[in-house]
C-alpha cells in the first residue's frame, strides 16, 4: 500500500511539472505569433499605402495598364521573402517594453520619496506631544480616587489609541513618581492603587535630613561648657 501511494505522488508531481513547462511553452509561443503578426499587419498597411499612391500616380499621369487588384493574394506572396522582419519588430517592441518599465520604476520611486519627504514634518510633530509622565501625573490629577496600573494604562490607550501604552511600562513610570514624591502609593489586599500629590502639598521631610540639623545645637553647646570650664580653671 505505501508503495502505490508513494507511486501516485510521483506521477503527480512529473504530470503537474510537464503541464506547467506546456503552459509557459504555450504563452511563449502565443507571444511571438502575436509579435509577428502585429508585424505582419504593418507590412499589410504599409503595402496597402504604398499601392494607394502608385494608383494615385498612374491616374495623374494617365497610364492605361491593367487596374491591379487589392486581394490578400499579392500581398501574402510578397510577404513571404521577408519573414525575418517580425522578429526584428518583436525585439523592438520588448525593447520599447522594458524602456516603459524602467521608467514607470523610475516614477514610482520618484513618488515614493516624495511621499517620504511629506512624512518627515509630521515625525517632527509628534515630538511635541505630551510625555508618557506627563500623561499619567495629568490624569491622576483628574481622579478623586486612586487609580491601579492598569487602570491607568487603560484609560490612557483608550484616550490615545496612536501611542503604544503598556501596562508594564506604566507601572514603572508610576514607581518612579512615588519615588520622587510625585504620587502617593497604597496598597490594598494584593492591589496597588496609586494618587497624584496635590501641588501646594510640600513633599515629606526626610529623616536624613533633620539628624544633622538636631545635632548641631548639641556641639555647640558642649563647645561652650568646655570653653567655661577652661575659663574657670585658669
């Protein structure tokens, strides 16, 4: 059984293969009769003005030899001594045929880069639009109640579907404003809803900061005691 079916396969493929080198034969081949015909035809019309003005001529000068016949027999047998020229006439054309092409080609790339040069002012545009933190501290600003990543990254792809917003990158963005005391972070459960800071709202004094500050009163007055009590002993 596997060997009929692997049989079948193979005269499928050779019957599929010989009828695909018949069809490009037969295009082929239908081609160049039609170039020789169109060159045929030519020398028909050629042949036919040719014989309109020698009968032109001879009425003007009043011959009166026999009236020669226009039938398709002459000009078939004078035809049949010149059967190179349609291939002649053929390769003129295909050449006319890839000079068309070539400048079509040149045209759409002519069009083409003109299309390019129209499109850079509008990627200057585009860099005049809002940054990512500005939309998300505008839009934070706008909530009365806290807001998760996804929320957020939702609500702005549906406010500006042209921009790729992800959700990843918006939770980033919105750790790095907690972290520069521009948002509020607070967690619920396994959620985290984050806020905007008000803007007269002063950012949370650090700890750091204060030690030093507590710290310097002390030595200066340690400084002092020891200073009276050296004044004394002397």
């Amino acid at each position: 059984m596997p060997d009929t079916t692997t049989t079948s396969t193979e005269l499928t493929s050779q019957y599929t293969a010989q009828v695909v080198a018949d069809l490009e034969r037969n295009a082929k081949e239908q081609e160049r009769i039609g170039a020789e015909m169109e060159a045929l035809q030519e020398q028909l019309n050629a042949l036919r003005h040719d014989h309109s003005v020698l009968t032109n001529l001879r009425q003007a000068l009043g011959a009166t030899a026999a009236p020669v016949g226009t039938g398709p027999e002459p000009t078939a047998a004078a035809s049949v001594p010149r059967q190179k020229a349609p291939a002649k006439s053929a390769e003129g054309k295909r050449a006319r045929v890839r000079k068309s092409d070539s400048k079509k080609a040149d045209s759409a790339k002519a069009t083409a880069a003109r299309a390019s040069a129209a499109k850079r002012p509008a990627a200057k545009d585009t860099s005049t639009q809002p940054t990512l933190i500005e939309l998300i501290r505008r839009y934070l600003t706008e909530q009365r109640e806290p807001r998760s990543a996804a929320e957020v990254s939702t609500a702005l792809v549906q406010t500006h579907p042209e921009r790729r917003i992800q959700t990843n990158v918006v939770r980033t963005t919105l750790e790095n404003l907690v972290a520069k005391s521009h948002a509020h972070r607070a967690k619920q459960g396994t959620s985290v809803f984050y806020t905007a800071v008000e803007a007269d709202e002063p950012p949370a004094p650090s700890t750091a900061a204060e030690q030093p500050a507590k710290a310097e009163p002390k030595v200066k007055t340690e400084a002092k005691v020891k200073a009276a009590a050296k004044t004394d002993s002397d």
